[in-house]
C-alpha cells in the first residue's frame, strides 16, 4: 500500500489558499542545511501561520505568541494523538509481548498528564541536580583531556553524543558502556519523525525491547537509580506493572539522549564562530550562564506537534478537528515582536521568555538538569581548549526532523 504521507496532501476545503506554503520539516534542503538560516527565511517567506501539504498536511504556527498559546491550551490544543483509552483498547487486542509502551507522560494532556509527571519532580528538581554537579563535571574534563592534545575533533561524535548520555544512563540504571548503542538507536528513530503514528509505534516498541531486560531486573534487584524508583511507585493506589514501566523509560530514554547533544552542539558551532565571545566568556566566565540560555533561544531546535482537539477558530483561521500543529520554534524564538534584534546573539541580553524548553504542561522536566550540563560542558572546554574554530576543510553538518540538529561539527586549535 502507498504511504500517504509521501508526496503532497491536497489542500483542504476550509485552508485558504494565501495560507498554503509548501515545508517539508524532514526534507526541506535549506532547513536540512542550516536550521536556523532557513527559519529566519520561513518567517520572511511565510505567514505566521500557515498550512503545508507535506508529510500528511498539517499547520505551521510561528510567532512566539502563538506558539506560547497553543502550547498552554492543552484543551484545545491536544499533545494526545488518540486518547489514552482509545489505546488501551488498541493495546489490549494484542499479546503482551507485541504491545507498543504508551506514550506516557508526554504524550497525554492533564490531569492524567500532572499525576504521571509528578513522581519525577524530585529525580530533575534543583537539588537533586546540584547534588550530580561533581560527576557531571568530571565527566567534562575527562571529555575534553581526550581531545585536548589532539588539535582536532569531531565534536559531536568525541563529545556529545557522549556527554549527556552517559550522563543519563548514570541516572537511569541503564548500561554505560552500551552508551554508543543507545545513541545510535536514539538517532536512528528520530532523524526522521513520521506523522505516521504505526511507524512511531514501532520505533516505540524497538526501544522498548532493548531497555526490557534491564527494567525487569530492577524489580527484583533495585538499585540508586531511576528505574527501581519507578518500580516503587504507586498508580492511583495499585502497584507499578510493566507496561507502564516500558511507557515511562521509553519516552524517558527519547527525551534524555537527544535534547541536550543537539543543544551543545549548535552552542559549540557559534562559539567556534565567535574568538571575541570566547575571549570575553574566559575573562569573564561568570557570563556563562547567560550564554547558555542566549544559545537555547537562538538555536532552538524542537518543533513539537499538537493536535486540533474539536473545530475551532484560531487568530481568524479555521481549524479543524483532529489537524496536526507544528510548534515552530525555531522560528518563534527569534520573533521580533518579542526579542528586539532577535537574530543576534547578544550575551547581555538579559532575561528572555525563550521557548527552548517548551512552554505550558509540558515544559520541559529536565530543564534544571541540561542548564547545569551545557554551563559545566562550556566552562570545562573554555577552560581547557585555546582559542577553537571551525574546521574550513570540513564544514558543519545538521540534519531537519521535528527535533533539527548537527550531524557533524568539526573544531581545530592550535596545540
């Protein structure tokens, strides 16, 4: 059968057609490119809300504002693509051991949603992070000493896709030394986002048979870490059952082995462009901190999907029930409505309302954890690496998808 998401959709009947831009978020060779200089097109080029016929249709919200609202009317704006009960009954037609983990607590609204995330607060609250900041930086210096008399790296591969992972894995009770194997099966299924929810089902379900060994034996061999915390969980007075443990640690395993590699890697490609702001970060390493978050919102880089819950107008557009929303980011965060000069980067800017971290419900439960990550990541490579540049003879490299990021980001200092 043909897959109905290649190609183009046609437009439909209550789409204007001064609304239509044709964007394919996987594809689009400028967005694949460069991330950031295609969106910094797309808000010239389109409207601030549009509808594209690629990948099975579905709107582009870009302002910040509407970004902002959307992402906060969980009532109209749904992160559920079939409700929780609709799958229950899909799941429970099937052996168990052909069942997919529900998507939880990502992709459900509340109140299901706040008792389902609840339980994590502690793991990812302020405190606990602190307590982690003496391994993490280990973990930098030990990163950065590897590459340091070399002259020459390849900075995604040497360090972040190292760098966080072991980090979470650490956390999680999942197997370090297979920390390589996890991030290629994180990068396999999520350098092309299907809106094909069978196709993302299975990616589901692929992870999930690689953490099963591993989630089975905590339960009955619970050690300091994530998933024997989980185990000792209470659902609404019954006890912690696999299913819900798969559906935890896989939305868990996605969200913890993506975010924060793509996040180092576009911060290290600017500092790499930029020896004066290298220069002022080390006399100045107190800055840090406000490089880190002007590096997340201008190289934002997730575009989550919401789901038209019923008919419903929107800023004067029609929408209709059950339609996807891309979140665009990327493009929100440098909207000149709300951040004046929003393209360049300007370490003292002060504070900002980004959006890097998602904004509503689903803000983003790590967020204490991956500012503490990039701000020790930054001091350690400030303070061990001279002056690093880009590599003229080898180019950075990214790819598009729901979440964009580098491929490839090749750094040379003198040694």
């Amino acid at each position: 059968m043909d897959n109905p998401y290649i190609g183009k959709m046609k437009r439909p009947d209550h789409v204007p057609e001064n609304l239509v831009f044709e964007f394919d978020y996987n594809n689009d060779p400028g967005y694949c490119n460069d991330p950031h200089v295609r969106a910094a097109e797309l808000l010239i080029e389109a409207p601030a809300i549009f509808w594209t016929p690629y990948n099975g249709g579905h709107w582009m919200f870009m302002s910040h504002d509407a970004v902002t609202e959307a992402m906060t009317d969980y009532k109209k704006f749904s992160s559920e693509h079939f409700s929780p009960e609709a799958f229950e009954a899909m799941m429970s037609e099937l052996p168990e051991e052909e069942r997919i983990p529900a998507p939880v607590p990502i992709c459900i609204d509340p109140p299901l949603h706040s008792k389902l995330r609840a339980p994590l607060f502690a793991t990812f609250s302020p405190k606990s992070v602190a307590a982690m900041e003496p391994k993490i930086r280990a973990l930098a210096g030990r990163l950065v000493d590897n590459i340091a008399n070399k002259g020459r790296c390849e900075f995604q591969h040497d360090v972040s896709d190292v760098y966080p992972v072991e980090i979470f894995l650490s956390m999680f009770g999942l197997p370090v030394e297979k920390e390589r194997e996890y991030r290629e099966l994180a990068k396999k299924h999520l350098s092309v986002i299907s809106p094909d929810l069978s196709e993302n089902m299975l990616m589901m379900k692929a992870i999930a048979d690689v953490l099963r060994e591993t989630i089975i034996d905590r339960k009955d061999n619970p050690q300091d870490d994530i998933i024997s915390m989980l185990w000792s969980l209470k659902l609404e007075d019954d006890d912690m059952n696999l299913e819900m443990m798969l559906s935890y640690c896989v939305i868990l395993f996605i969200a913890g082995l993506d975010t924060v590699v793509n996040a180092l890697g576009f911060g290290v490609r600017h500092l790499a462009s930029d020896s004066q702001l290298q220069q002022e970060l080390r006399e100045c390493p107190e800055l840090i901190p406000n490089a880190v978050e002007e590096l997340l919102r201008r190289y934002s880089f997730v575009a989550p999907i919401r789901m038209v819950k019923s008919d419903t107008e929107f800023r004067g557009i029609k929408l209709a029930q059950g339609e996807r929303i891309m979140m665009f980011i990327p493009g929100a965060s440098i909207d000149e409505n709300v951040c004046t000069n929003a393209q360049d980067f300007n370490l003292h800017r002060g504070k900002t309302n980004h959006l890097a971290f998602g904004a509503g419900p689903h803000h983003c439960l790590g967020a204490h954890l991956a500012r503490m990550e990039l701000k020790i990541m930054y001091e350690t490579i400030l303070n061990k690496l001279p002056e690093f540049r880009l590599d003229p003879d080898n180019p950075p490299a990214f790819h598009g998808s729901i979440i964009a990021g580098p491929t490839s980001i090749h750094l040379v200092w003198d040694v």
